[in-house]
C-alpha cells in the first residue's frame, strides 16, 4: 500500500517506469506542440520552396520516454516511407491542400 502512494519521482517509481516518470501530462503535451510546430514550418517551407528545390527532410518527432524500441523497429519502415514517392506529400500536392 506505501509503494502505490510513493512520489511519481521515487527511487521505487523511477526503477520501475524509467525516464517515463519525468514526463507528466503537460511534457507530452510540449512535445506535441514542438512536433506539430516541426511539420508546420516543413509544410510551409515545402509549399514556398518552389518546384526546382531538393525535397526537404521531414522532421523528426521529439523523443519520448520508453519510444526507443518501437522507434529502432520502425526506423527503417520510415525511412523507406520518406524516400519513397509515396512518403512526403510534394509541395504542389501541400499547396492543393492548403489552396
């Protein structure tokens, strides 16, 4: 019963969830806030880049606590999709969005 009500930043609470008990409801939303942000300004920048521009690097999201194995098994799949033609959207196909 002690262990259930124990800080969220415990020795007991950090050995059993990590890094993850640094990150409370407002961090997640932070970073939720920098990535959609990230692919905002992407978008931006693609559609005024022009068509003769190289294609920019979509970015990347902001790491998140206990993410490291799901991003090293999807690491590659992603990267795939943004080499792909099919992966980031053109900036033609942003501005008929947008348009």
């Amino acid at each position: 019963m002690l262990v259930k009500h124990m800080p969220r930043d415990s020795a007991v609470n950090r050995d059993l969830h990590g890094e993850a008990v640094e990150w409370d409801a407002s961090t997640h939303l932070l970073a939720a806030l920098v990535d959609h942000t990230a692919v905002s300004n992407w978008m931006t920048a693609t559609i005024n880049s022009g068509e003769d521009a190289e294609p920019l690097d979509y970015p990347e999201p902001v790491s998140r606590p206990g993410s490291r194995e799901a991003d090293s098994e999807s690491a590659e799949p992603r990267q795939a999709a943004r080499e792909s033609s099919t992966g980031a959207p053109s900036s033609n196909q942003l501005a008929s969005f947008f348009g």
